[in-house]
C-alpha cells in the first residue's frame, strides 16, 4: 500500500499546484510534435523485505535511461523506455535490533524495458507562454535483476546458492525465481516547456514487480545441511549471516525460522527524476513547377 499511499499524494500534490497555476493565466498549447525522444537522469529506490522506510537516502542511487514518445494528441501519448539503475538495502544500516541480528544485504542492478501510455489532465501558461502540463501514466514491462551480497572481500550472485531451499527436494514447493520478470510501471509526472523543440519532464515512477526475491528474501531459513548440499559453504555462510556480527548465535539452528517477512509480498522499485527530450519537426517539402 505504501506506493499507492505515495502515488496518491504526488497527485493531489500536483493537482494543488495545477490549481495555483491556472489561476494566473489559463493557455491553449500549440499542437504537439509527434516523435520526440529523450535521456532520463534521476535515482532509483526499493521496497521489500530488507526496506525498514520507502525512502533510505543511504541508498539511493543513480538511475539512468532513455525514451521515445509518440504524441497522438496534446492530451495522449504512447512512451517506449528503457532505464538503468541500482537498488540495495542492508539490515547493518537499520535501526531494529531484530533487523541487525538478521544482517542480510542484497545490490541488484535493473535494466527494465517498458510501453506506457500518458494521459495529460491539466496545461496552463506563464506570460512568456512557457506551457507546462500535469499527466498520468501507466503501463506494462519485463526487467532484468541479479541479487548479490558481499562476503569476504567478494561479491556473490545469490540465486544459484539457493538461500532458501529453492529447486531442492526438501523444499519441493519453493521453486527458483526467475533473474528475468514481468513488471508493471505507473506513475505522475510534470512537463515544462523550454523551446519549440526542447521539454524538461519531472517524474516519480512506481514499478510493482511479481517477485519477492529482488534482495533474495522472501520465506524461512532453510536448513544448513541441505544448503551445504545444493549450495556448498558459501550458500550455508549467506543465508544467515547474524553470526557475523553476533557470534553467540554461532551454533543455533534457525531452521524453519522466519528469515523475510510473516507472508510473501511482492517487492517494488522507483525511479524518479528528470527526463530532457527533443521534438522532431516534420520536414517540409517544396515542389517546383
């Protein structure tokens, strides 16, 4: 609920704004270019299992992508976008003390690729007609993730150790999660023009996966020997690391115990930023008699 929570606000945030605006002096916009394409440069965030606030500036991190835009009206337009960034989150950084003991930590890279389409609910203008609009927008997807954690001096892809059991006889109903998935985008944005050819977009993205493995965490602690089996050492010394900071939990067994969350929930991630895209004229064509 928090990235609805989140995108509700932004809106009625953006509709006081709108309200503001409009007041000063309400414009028709010039018809729309119909190609446009641009670069995207912002941060990208996470929610899930090892999140304990929506927004952990400790780990925020760059994002970066590019887009095409088709303009069908001034009020419609399909977008084709790819983006580029990092999420990651540790529990040594929370405030909890159970989330310390636990001491799990993930970085992913995203490389995701999207269609949305744009709806644009409000335009207003200043004096220098500088149009500016409000839109909402929505979509499908699929994006690429691998877990990692680092461990001794090493950074280690988590899904083939199997940190919890999965693709393992003992564990027949946790099946290994895919490093490609489904996702869908959706989210507000504003749009401030800067020259015929030239707009600057301000946007915040929410993107609901149909994972809970984006950090590798999801269900209970599987059990140390049969992660020796499948995994070797490395998956028995990733999948519970509370030893590491607390050595008297050295030899308990917490097999069965509860490693994410009380049930499984998908986990999320953000981008949010700029957008600097380009319109490109049709060319004219002159005919000689």
């Amino acid at each position: 609920m928090k990235p609805i929570k989140t995108l509700i606000s932004t809106v009625l945030a953006f509709f006081f704004l709108t309200q503001a605006a409009t007041a000063q002096k309400y414009a028709k916009m010039p018809k729309k270019d119909k190609i446009e394409a641009g670069i995207f440069f912002g941060a990208s965030n996470y929610e899930g299992t090892l999140e304990e606030k929506i927004i952990n500036y400790n780990y925020t991190l760059p994002g970066y992508g590019a887009m095409i835009r088709y303009n069908f009206t001034n009020q419609f337009s399909l977008r084709f976008g790819m983006d580029y960034g990092t999420i990651e989150d540790a529990d040594s950084a929370a405030t909890s003390a159970w989330r310390n003991e636990r001491n799990l930590s993930f970085k992913t890279t995203i490389l995701d690729g999207y269609i949305a389409g744009e709806y644009y609910f409000a335009t207003w203008s200043n004096k220098y007609k500088k149009f500016s609009q409000l839109y909402v927008f929505g979509g499908i997807g699929s994006f690429h993730f691998n877990p990692q954690a680092y461990y001794q001096g090493t950074w280690y892809d988590l899904q083939p150790l199997h940190t919890e059991g999965q693709g393992t006889q003992e564990y027949p109903d946790r099946v290994p999660y895919s490093l490609n998935q489904v996702y869908i985008p959706f989210g507000v944005g504003a749009r401030f023009t800067l020259s015929s050819t030239w707009f600057l977009n301000f946007e915040f993205r929410a993107n609901k996966t149909f994972t809970d493995y984006l950090d590798d965490v999801s269900l209970t602690y599987a059990s140390p020997d049969v992660l020796l089996e499948y995994g070797g050492p490395i998956a028995v010394a990733l999948a519970n690391r509370t030893a590491e900071r607390f050595p008297q939990y050295a030899d308990k067994d917490f097999t069965g115990q509860q490693r994410g969350g009380t049930k499984p929930t998908d986990d999320w991630f953000y981008f949010t930023g700029f957008t600097l895209s380009h319109t490109f004229k049709p060319k004219r064509h002159c005919y000689s008699f």
